[in-house]
C-alpha cells in the first residue's frame, strides 16, 4: 500500500517571520495528520532556517529544484550534494515554471534528476502537458516524453527512489483543477508505462496530482487509486489550509 505524500512547494514566497509562523501553524496541527508523509519546500536562503524549525519533527525539507552540475563555474547555481549538506530529503526537478519560463528541457531535468539521485535526494519529478496540448490531445503523448527522457537516463530501477508528480500546466494557480477522473486517467497512464518495464516499481511509486488542490478537493484526488498525494502550490502558503489537505488523507 502505497503512503500519501503532500509537498508543500512555496516557490517564490516567503521570508523569515512568514515561514516562522507558517511551519509553527503547520507543525501544531501535525497531530491531526494520520495518514499522510509532509514535506515543505522552501526558497533556498531559507533552508537552514526551515530545515531548524521542523528538527525533531515528521515534517521532511526538499528544494524546489537543483542544478544538474555537481560544483565548478555556474554562477547561480545551487548542486544537489549541497542541498543533502543542508537536510533537504526532496528536490522538485522539472517543475512546469521550470520548463517553460527558464527553458529547461526534458535532457536538462533528466540530468537533475539524476544529479539528484546521485546526491542521495529523492527528485520529485513534475510533468503535465499545457492546455493546447491537452485540446489537442497530445496529453499522453507529452507525458510519456517528459517520463521516458528520466527513464531512459537513470534507467527503470532508479524509478524507485522517486516521486513522480502530474501538474497539468492548466491546472497550475488558475483554481482549474484536473478532475479526480482526468488526473486518475494520467496517473494510470504514467504507472502502466513504468509497469510495462518493471511492474515492482510501478506498484511502488508514488504519484502525485498537483494544480489548485485545496482542502475541499483533495479527499476526492487523494481516494483515486493511482493519486498518491499532491503537490500543492499556493494552498501550501497558508497553514490551516495545507493542513486540511494533509488530513485529507486520514
Ligand atoms: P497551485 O497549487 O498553486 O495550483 O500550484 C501547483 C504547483 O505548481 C505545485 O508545484
């Protein structure tokens, strides 16, 4: 039986006294969360800060993403062994803002996938396909791409140590979210594709669903049986609503 996972991922919010009282507000209802792992992904300043504030806690600290180099002359960058140095358990790799406002590919995310792995991280990996492509009915086939451009690099059994989240792009901060019925159909794509190279992985991985889910819809997400979990954007920015939808899962 595969656990659920919700991830909180800030993307660019925060500051020192918000993510004080965001992770206190989310930290004293961890008591009401039965069923669910937690984890928050912070900017990166606020790591160490974040990472200090959950010690001794079940909540787990991942980044929003990595660089695919290790170290050297890449102004900007932040590696995946220094995000382990700092206690991050997750990092997010190819998120769709990723992909589409710093044109990162499906070769660069694999490549941070990788280097993610390779720092002990577990990368979890977003795809989703854009509205046009959906309209067009290219959903699969876009998904598939994304997927298989990891798959082919890490290789199946790497797949393992993984999360794999579904964002349809359309879906991202609009308040549109997939139905339970169409996030469903994807996320039972992505696992038969895993299946047809290793049913044991396929069984094992978890999926998430990410794009506008709140705590009025994410029991009905989270009862799906391919929906592992979510991803959650702008509802992860407020403490009792994060928490409605950790509960979701009890
Ligand atoms: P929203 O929950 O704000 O739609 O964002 C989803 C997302 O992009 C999480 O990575």
């Amino acid at each position: 039986m595969r656990k659920i996972l919700v991830a909180g991922n800030w993307k660019l919010n925060g500051s020192l006294a918000g993510n004080e009282a965001l992770v206190s507000g989310i930290l004293a209802g961890m008591s009401n969360v039965q069923n669910a792992d937690v984890a928050v992904c912070p900017p990166y300043p606020y790591l160490p800060q974040v990472r200090d504030l959950l010690s001794g806690s079940a909540v787990k600290l991942g980044s929003q993403d990595n660089s695919e180099h290790e170290q050297g002359a890449y102004t900007g960058e932040v590696a995946a062994p220094m995000l382990k140095e700092i206690g991050c358990h997750y990092a997010i790799v190819g998120h769709s803002e990723r992909r589409s406002l710093y044109g990162e590919t499906d070769a660069i995310t694999a490549s941070k996938f990788e280097a993610a792995q390779k720092a002990g991280l577990v990368p979890i990996l977003c795809v989703g396909e854009l509205l046009e492509e959906r309209e067009n009915g290219t959903t699969e086939e876009v998904v598939a791409r994304q997927l298989d451009a990891v798959v082919d690099l890490v290789g199946i059994a790497a797949m393992a140590n993984s999360v794999i989240a579904y964002e349809p792009v359309w879906a991202i901060g609009t308040g549109k979210t997939a139905s339970p019925e169409q996030a469903q159909a994807v996320h039972e794509f992505i696992r038969s594709r895993i299946a047809a190279q290793d049913a044991g992985v396929a069984e094992g991985l978890q999926i998430l669903y990410g794009g506008s889910v709140k705590p009025d819809n994410a029991a009905e997400l989270f009862a799906k049986p391919d929906i592992d979990g979510g991803l959650i954007g702008g509802a992860s920015l407020n403490a009792e609503d994060f928490l409605g939808i950790c509960t979701a899962a009890n």
